[in-house]
C-alpha cells in the first residue's frame, strides 16, 4: 500500500501563509490609488475590451502564488511516498550512532571539497531524516582526549542538538583507535531502549587505524546491531607523495659555511611519479630547487646544499608540488648558526720555537681547516703572564696548557667567565703541582677544577697506557662511537695525573686510561662547563698530539666547551603533541611563552632545575613554527603535520566483513546512499526533486502572467 | 459646477505674470503671422487681403482689354509707352483674429505640480499669440467656453485691450463639461466678419459634431486653426499600480484598473481619435497642430509659426 509521509511535517503549518497572497490581492482593492484623469472616455472604451481579461490574469496569477506557497511548505515538509514510506511509519523507533571519521586522511580532496567535508554533507542529509520517536548521536571517529574523559553524548531527535554536534567534529591529527570509537558507540546504544539500533560510519576505509580493530573482541556486542559502512572516495589506493623528513648536517652550523640539507621524498602510491618539484626556503626565501623522480613505494632523498646564514635562529620549509593530499607536503625545521669560537690558548711553558711549545699542536688542530676556508674556531695564542690583560669575555673558551699559577684576581675573572657560560680547559704538565693546583683551583673560593688531581703517574715507555670509550660515550666525545673508537685507543700515555678517587664523584669521567684512571673529567660551573685533561696538550707525556684522533678530539671537546651543539638542527616533533622543551631559564626559574604559528601567544610557569627548564606542553595544534621564550633564552620549534596518515591503501570488503564478525556489514558508496533497501536508507522515494521542478514551473508561469498584466 | 482645485488657482496665479513673459514673447516677435487664405482685404500690413481695408496701395500695371473701365486707365503710363494700361490696387487690411478657448474642467489637470495644467497652457498659448497679433496692429477677440460660451471679447486693437484679454484669462475657472459642438456653433453666428479663427481645447468631444461645427467656419471663409493641447500623462498613461480613474469632469464616471494591462488598449483608442482630428482637418484646410503641455511654450509657438510661414 502507497503512502506519503512527511519527515518535517512541521513545516506543512507554512501552507497557511498560502492565505497571504489572497489578504494582499483584498487589501490591493481596498488600498487602490484614485486619481481624476480627463481622458476618461478612452479608458472606458479600451476596458470593454481588456477587462475580461484583466481579471482572469489576475485570478490565474493569485492561484499560481498560492500553489507555488503550497508546493513550498510541501518541500519543506520532506515527504517520502511509497510503500516504503508506508513500511516506515509502521517501524518501531530505532536509535543511530554516526560515527564520522575525523582522521588525518580524510583531508583528501577529491575535489574542492575534502572528505571529511563531504562526510558531514552526508551526516546532514542522514540527520535531517531522523524525527521522532527516532533518535540518534553523531560522534568524531577520532575523539580528544577531552571528548574521551567527557561523558558520552545523549541520543536524540533534536535536529539543531544533531547539527551541532556534526559541525563541532574537526580533523585529527592523533592516532586512530576504531576499537574505542566503536565500543564507545555501542556503549550509548545499549543504553537506548529503542528495539531497532544501527551503527552508520561514514569514512575513507584507509587501512590505517583498521590493524588493530575486530569486532569480536569487544566486550558485550549486541546482535541486533544493523552497521553501516559509508565509503567516500574510491576504493583504489589514492596517489600520495610527500615529505616525510627533514636533516640538516653537520653541527655545529657555522654561519657562512655550506650546509647539507637531505629531505626525504616518499611516494605513496602503485604509480611512479616523475619530477616532482621539491622547494627549499628558509626564512620564506626560495633557496633551493630540487625535481625528484621516485619509483612506487620508493623514498629517496633529496639533498640541497645551502650556505648557512648569519649567527642566529632561522627557520625553514620544505615544499612539495600539491597534490590532493596538501597537509604532508610541507614540512618545517629549524636551526641556529653561530660564529666561529673565539678560543684563547694560554702556554704556560713557551718554548724556544714554535714546535717546542706547549700550545703548538693544540693550536695547529684549532686552525680553520674549511672547504671553504671558514673557521670553526678562531684560536688566539697567548703567554700566560699577558692573561691578565685579555678581556675573557671576547672568548668562548679558554684552554690553560700547562700553566703552573695565576694570581687570585685572574681566578676571579676565570671562576666569572666560567659562571657566565664560558668553556674553561686545563691542561697538565710538568710545571702542573698537585698540592698548588688543589690549593688555587679546587679548594680556595673560587673552585675551578672538577677534580682534585692526585700525584702523577708514570709508565715505562715498554708499558704505556692507552684510551677507552665507554660504551655510554658521553656527547663530547661521541664523535669516536662505532668504529672511529680505534683511532682513540691507538695512542699512548707515558705520565699522566691521577686524581682524588673520593671527590671524583662530582665530577664526568669523559675518557678513561685503559688502567681506569679518568683521562679527561668534565664538570658544570654556573652557565659554563670545565674540562681537565689530566696529561699533556703536547707531546711531552703522550704521543696523542700525533695521532689522527687528536684533531677531531680537540674540535669535539672545545666545541662542547663553547656550547656549540646548539648550532644545530633546533627540535622537531610531528603532531599531535603533546611533548616536552627544554630552555635555557634564569637562575630564579621563570615562565615559558610559545608563540603559535597561528598568532596565539601562550604563557605558562615553571620550576627552574639547574638552569636548565624542561616543560611539558601540549598547545601544539597546527603545524608550523613555534616560537619558545623564556627571560634567558629563545629557541625554536617546528612542528609537522602527521605522517601516518599519508598510506592511502583501502581497506577491502572482504577484510571489512571479516573485521566485523560476527556481525554482517552494509558497504554503500557515497554518491549511492539512501538507495539501498536495507532498512538503514530514508524510507519511501525522494519526491522533493518532483516538488522543485513543479515549484519552478508554477514560479515561471506566475512570472510571465505577471508580466502580461 | 466644480470650482478649480488650490492648486491650479496657485498656478495661474503665477503665470499671470508670465502670460506675456518677455523671454517667451521675444522669440515670437519677430515672427509674423500671414493669413494663408484671408485673401480679400486690401494690404495696409502684413496681412494681406482681397477684401477692403483702410488704405489702398498699388499692385501693378497690366494692359488694358476691352470690358475694363475707362477710368481706371493710367494715362501718364500712355504717354509714356503710347499703350493703354490698367492700374490695379491691393488693399492691406488689419486681420481679425478670435481666440476660442476650452475652458471646461477637463482642461484642468495636470501630470503633477511641475508641470502646467493644461487650461494654463492653453491660456499662455492664445495670450502669447494675442500680444504678437496686437503689436502688429491686427484685431484680437477671446472666448472662453465649455459646454455654452462663457465670455465674448469682440475683437480690438490696441495694448489696452491686451489687458482686458489678460485680465479676463486670469480669471477663468474651468470648470463643466466639454461640448463644443454647441459652443462653437453658437460663435459661429456671432462671428460674421472673416477672419482667422483659432481654436485652442483637448477636444475630448464628439469629433463629428465638432468637426462640422469648424468646416462651417471655413463655408464662411475663415481661416481655422486647431491647437489641441494634452497632458502628458493622458499621451504617455504611465501608471503603475492598480487604480480607480475618475473623470474629471464626471465623478460617478470611474473605473477600476490595472494601468499595465490597460495601457496599449487605450493608447490605440486615443491615437485613432487624434488620428481621426488630423485626418478631417488636413481634408477640410484646417490647420491643426498637437501641442503636449510638456512641450515648452516659445518652442511650440516658434515651430507653429516658421511652418505657417
């Protein structure tokens, strides 16, 4: 048996208004201008003519309004006629749950529009055929951790409650879990009292999230559930490329030194993909240009070589020709360059000669030695009695080769230099005493050394000492892990200092001989950093000077002294957060503020823990370039776009129904929902397109009456 | 009888000082009207006629044929040539003219307060013509009438009588009905002397009976002329929205209408009745000219009068 039923039957009361064209066609009459005109005659003799017809215009005008205001309200109403129509209104309520998935994929664009944008279309049209006793509940596929904590929506019929819950759902960047999205949904179901409940999702099918999901091992499934798979786009794996890293080599970034910058092209698809254009810019400046070529499901890299700008904090980006899946192919770094060290070399034993002093090898390894001829270190020679004229804070570090005394207003100056975040580095030697040094630099008001040194040790030269690294090498000398740790246990050591094994524990042990005595001993003093070295800068007690480790060490070491590891690729983290920064903050401790690429400037307190703050924030919502300051220090942060996302491999409906047992699942296209009759799809045929046409109609025809008259 | 709205008291209130508006009268006066068919007269102006005047004035010679007076024969022409010649003579003789002006109420209306009513119009237009006849030293009468004459002015020269024609076109109400068939069959007996007749009216009458009231004008060997003067609204009917009409001079007379779907129906019964007016005129040598009030008076006039030259 056919029916008509209305989904909005509501807006059939509109139909009243069919009332008003009537009011205005009477009040017309009665409102009729009068006016004296002399030509009266002629009026008269053109009315016999027109005046019939005049009137029947005008009455074929008045019904056309009121049909066309009639057919209105009918649209509105949304009536459905059919059997099924029929069918509907004789089913008992049924409760829904929309789960819309809100993951990262579905920013892929078809067209114009992104899926997910396409999801909430359809979400609508669904929400608009549900009316009481019905009810239903739209839910994010991806839920924040907010929604999660939350208690879980009400179902309903309330359309306004129905469309704000669809247009609150936003793109995701966190991780899918379709197991919890699912039990959440059946949580609220199980709570309906509705005999009839279905599960419609409305999502991209990508395999991505799908691995850990199977129906059968959620608790308390109910077997009446009807579930609903709506699939937007195709079922093919859609092409995707993009950027999936990002390295900028080697540190420290010296400023006006080449830099080698590799980015990582991945092609996610079954097809290759032919130059593909790779831009690089740093501080929004084109600075280089790559075209890529990359078999399927190949990831190469591409390299760049840039010269690095001037000391400071810089930012970059990295741009993929757009493809419809824009959201990976940017991605962000950043970077700090520096000028060279200035380093200040005292020699406490000058020589008669060059190659006789204390200082000579030490100084030839510090000599810029560049590709292109740019220093990493600015190294100054200097006798130790002229210490007392230098200015210390020109300098980065300072190394003190076998320098027997300073005078007490020196050691002040030292002990400040070092509290202000220079690099302070001794050297022993013959002119070095224990008990002296102890005395002026470890036991007195201005302790300098990390250790107190015991008395030297000395080896036969059949039986030298040697260097070991320790597994856990520390990163000052983290250059010689793996196999470089040869070139360091090639050398020898005849004499060297031991040191006090009680007061050691302050202290990192660097290096140690292979007897286990410590080589090298590093300790924090304020904002700066102590090296001892408790042999020779030359060859008087060790042959290391010779050795080919000795030039890396040296710049490794004096680096690490002048803080040079900052002159680095600045941290990165991929969405979502949240994560953890480290600053540099005050002595007193002090506040964060993170300035977001999208303008917002957060403020947020912390404790101080020794200098050196490490914050927990979770405000990173959209990629880009986080600006972090605290009164101390400012560094960056670049933040990326997920990649786990960017896989568009699909899921096939065999492994969908398999995934869903023992439950079966309706898989219906986008572009053909509603025309299922499976008891999921709006009841009863679509009259609103027969509406419209015969509305357009009506409106057509009252257009050219009224123009007759 | 309705007497004239406020607003056209008011509006011939401040045209009575422009009836004779030097910057309208300027243009014209060196225009001369002539008579195309006032033959008889004798020439003592600018009009000239076969007919006997004030003065004579030669014309020319011809050659004397036997039947001719003697006395009319020149004899210092024969002896000069030794032939017998005629002398002939024309008479110029002052054109009497008579201005008839409609003044029932359907000549008073007007588009809006902008524009001239049309008995304003009318009443500028034969007070203009009047000033331009009497500085020529012609004869001017004026009647004013609707559905009987109203007012006789017989004709006189002079600037003194221009002022009694002013003073009485300031005056005038129109009101009543148009009938001037009636009317000017009425004049007509009145009027015995030719001259140049000139009928200024919206003619919203019986054509037929007016008509044959002006061919009897011309049996008697006057000049006729016709200006019919309409609104603008009543040429172009612009109206817009639904409307009750009601005649001006009949106010049970009215209709209710939808002024769009009516218009083209009216425009074609009002062309076929100016249609009809040009037609019988142009057979019967009447001179009939439409003048739309919203046509300004010095160039409707300065048209009329280069055309009649």
């Amino acid at each position: 048996m056919f029916g008509l039923m209305f989904l909005q039957p509501a807006f059939l009361l509109a139909g009243l208004a069919a009332g008003v064209p009537i009011l205005i066609h009477l009040i017309n009459r009665h409102r009729a201008l009068v006016h004296r005109f002399p030509a009266l005659r002629f009026l008269l003799m053109a009315d016999r003519r027109t005046a019939r017809k005049f009137r029947l215009y005008q009455l074929l005008l008045l019904a056309l309004r009121v049909l066309a205001i009639l057919l209105l309200a009918l649209l509105l109403s949304q009536p459905r006629w059919g059997d099924e129509a029929s069918a509907a209104l004789a089913l008992p309520p049924q409760a829904t749950v929309v789960l819309v998935d809100n993951s990262f994929s579905m920013q892929f664009r078809d067209g114009q529009e992104t899926r997910l944008e396409r999801a909430k279309t359809l979400a609508g049209q669904l929400l608009d055929g549900i009316a009481a006793p019905d009810s239903a509940v739209v839910l994010p596929l991806v839920a924040d951790d907010a929604d999660t904590d939350a208690e879980p929506p009400l179902l309903g019929a309330d359309a306004a409650a129905l469309w704000d819950q669809m247009r609150a759902i936003s793109a995701s960047h966190a991780a899918v879990d379709i197991a919890a999205a699912v039990q959440r949904a059946i949580e609220i179901l199980q709570a309906s009292t509705a005999p009839r409940r279905r599960l419609m999702l409305l999502t991209d099918l990508t395999v991505h999230g799908w691995e850990g999901f199977r129906l059968s091992e959620l608790p308390r499934v109910p077997e009446d559930l009807v579930v609903h798979v709506v699939r937007l786009g195709s079922p093919q794996r859609d092409a995707n490329a993009l950027i999936s890293g990002v390295r900028v080599t080697e540190p420290p970034f010296i400023e006006q030194t080449p830099l080698d910058v590799t980015v990582w092209v991945r092609n996610h698809s079954d097809e290759p993909v032919r130059s593909l254009r790779v831009d690089l810019l740093l501080g929004g400046e084109t600075v280089g240009q790559q075209l890529a070529d990359l078999a399927a499901d190949e990831e190469v890299a591409v390299p760049f070589r840039i010269v690095a700008p001037q000391a400071g904090l810089h930012w970059g980006e990295v741009r993929l020709q757009a493809d419809a899946f824009t959201e990976d192919d940017r991605f962000y770094v950043a970077l700090q360059t520096v000028a060279p060290a200035r380093v200040l070399v005292v020699d406490g034993d000058p020589g008669t000669s060059l190659f006789d002093s204390e200082t000579f090898y030490l100084l030839s390894a510090l000599q810029p030695r560049g590709s292109l001829g740019s220093p990493l270190f600015h190294p100054k020679p200097l006798i130790w009695e002229g210490l007392e004229q230098e200015r210390l804070s020109d300098y980065s570090v300072i190394v003190l080769c076998n320098v027997e005394a300073l005078s007490p207003q020196v050691r002040q100056g030292l002990h400040q230099f070092v509290a202000d975040g220079g690099g302070l580095i001794f050297f022993a030697g013959h002119q070095v005493d224990a008990t002296r040094y102890n005395t002026l630099f470890y036991g007195s008001d201005t302790p300098l050394l990390p250790v107190a040194l015991g008395e030297p040790v000395q080896q036969s030269e059949e039986a030298p000492v040697t260097l070991q690294l320790a597994d856990n090498a520390h990163e000052a000398v983290a250059v010689f892990t793996g196999g470089a740790a040869d070139m360091l246990t090639r050398s020898r050591f005849y004499r060297y200092f031991s040191v006090a094994e009680d007061e050691a524990a302050g202290a990192d042990v660097l290096l140690s001989y292979d007897d286990g005595r410590p080589f090298l001993l590093e300790r924090s003093l304020g904002r700066g950093r102590v090296l001892l070295f408790t042999s020779t800068a030359d060859r008087d007690w060790t042959d290391l000077p010779t050795r080919t480790a000795y030039v890396p060490l040296m710049h490794s070491l004096v680096g690490y002294a002048a803080q040079l590891s900052k002159a680095a690729q600045r941290p990165q983290v991929f969405l979502p957060g949240p994560t953890s920064v480290r600053i540099q903050g005050s002595q007193e401790g002090g506040s964060l503020t993170i300035l977001t690429p999208d303008g917002k400037e957060l403020l947020s307190r912390f404790a101080r823990q020794e200098g050196i703050i490490e914050a927990p924030v979770a405000e990173y919502t959209v990629p880009g370039i986080y600006r972090l300051s605290s009164s101390a220090d400012t560094d960056y942060l670049a933040v990326n776009a997920t990649r786990a996302e960017s896989d568009f491999t699909k899921l096939q409906q065999a492994d969908l129904q398999a995934r869903w047992q023992p439950l079966s699942v309706i898989l219906e296209e986008e572009a053909a929902l509603g025309q299922q009759a499976d008891g999921t799809a709006l009841p009863g045929r679509e009259i609103a397109g027969i509406l419209l046409l015969s509305l357009v109609a009506v409106l057509m025809v009252e257009n050219v009456c009224a123009n007759r008259l | 009888m309705r007497g004239a709205t406020p607003r056209a008291v008011r509006s011939r209130r401040q045209l009575g000082r422009s009836y004779f508006d030097p910057l309208v009268l300027a243009k014209i006066a060196n225009m001369s009207v002539r008579a195309r068919h006032v033959v008889e007269g004798l020439l003592s102006g600018m009009h000239k006629s076969p007919y006997r005047g004030h003065s004579v004035e030669f014309a020319e010679h011809r050659e004397y044929v036997p039947g001719d007076e003697i006395r009319r024969i020149d004899w210092k022409a024969y002896g000069k040539f030794d032939r017998y010649f005629i002398k002939e003579y024309e008479e110029e003789t002052n054109l009497r003219a008579y201005l008839l002006l409609d003044a029932s109420a359907s000549m008073d209306y007007a588009a809006d307060e902008s524009v001239l009513s049309k008995f304003d119009y009318a009443a500028t237009l034969a007070a203009s013509l009047a000033y331009l006849m009497l500085r020529q030293g012609d004869e001017v009468g004026l009647v004013t009438f609707n559905t009987e004459v109203q007012r006789y002015i017989p004709p006189r020269s002079g600037t003194r009588h221009l002022r009694e024609l002013a003073t009485h076109l300031e005056s005038v109400q129109p009101h009543g009905e148009t009938h001037l068939g009636p009317a000017l069959r009425e004049l007509a007996g009145k009027i015995r002397q030719r001259g140049l007749v000139i009928v200024i009216s919206d003619f919203f009458d019986d054509p037929e009976s007016v008509l044959r009231t002006l061919r009897s004008f011309r049996h008697r060997r006057h000049e006729v002329l016709v200006f019919q003067v309409l609104d603008r609204n009543e040429l172009e009917f612009p109206f817009q929205r639904l409307t009750v009409f009601e005649d001006i001079e009949q106010a049970s007379s009215r209709i209710l209408s939808e002024p769009r779907s009516i218009r083209a129906a009216y425009l074609q019964q009002l062309q076929t009745f100016l249609g009809d007016y040009q037609r019988v005129c142009r057979r019967d040598a009447i001179d009939y000219h439409l003048f739309p009030t919203t046509t300004p008076l010095d160039v409707a006039l300065t048209r009329y009068l280069a055309r009649r030259q």
